[in-house]
C-alpha cells in the first residue's frame, strides 16, 4: 500500500495500480487502499473502475466519511449531482464538522439550482 501510494505521487499510476491490487490482494477489507485506488482510477478518467473500488471500500468501512466525500466528488464530477449530494450528506452525518463534504455539498446543492 506505501509503495502504491509512493507510485502515485511520483506518476507511476500503472505501477500504483498493480500495486494498489496486490495490496488489497492481502487484505481483502483493506478500506484506504481500495479508496486511494479509487481515487487513482477517478484521476486517470477511469470512473467506472473507481466506482468499483469505492464500492469495495464501503462494504468493508460504510462509516468512512472521506470516502463519502471522495465518491461524492466522482458522482459530480459524472454530472450525477443527486447522488452527489447524497454521498455529501452521509460524510457529514458521520462527521459534522468536514470543511470538504460541506463545500463540496454547498456547491453540489448550488449546481442543482441552476
């Protein structure tokens, strides 16, 4: 998981991603490395393969609310502001005082006033 991390920061993203895998390979709950693999994926343009891994990490940590955040993120991203909001909303519920879910909803609610 360091090394996947370490491979991303230095823009090795096909070398984070095998190891990203290999990572969860061991542990198959392991919730940061299939987020921050997300995270990868939603970077490279890849948002279907990130919604893949967000969904894994949620099955093995539903409260983690930087998850919430970085999903919700994807989901705008995509145009979904709805869902958007939603995975806004559950990363506040589970910490009120998040300065990043609460713009990220602010501007999410704003996107679908328009």
């Amino acid at each position: 998981y360091n090394l996947a991390m370490l491979l991303s920061r230095l823009r090795r993203f096909e070398e984070a991603k095998d190891h990203y895998h290999l990572a969860v390979a061991a542990d198959g709950e392991f919730s940061e490395a299939y987020r921050q693999w997300g995270n990868l994926l939603r970077h490279l343009g890849q948002p279907a393969e990130a919604i893949e891994r967000y969904e894994s990490a949620l099955a093995a940590d539903p409260a983690n609310a930087q998850l919430h955040n970085d999903w919700g993120e994807l989901l705008a991203t995509e145009g979904q502001m709805k869902a958007a909001v939603a995975q806004f909303r559950r990363a506040l519920e589970l910490v009120p005082d998040y300065p990043a879910a609460r713009e990220n909803l602010r501007r999410a609610e704003m996107s679908l006033k328009r």
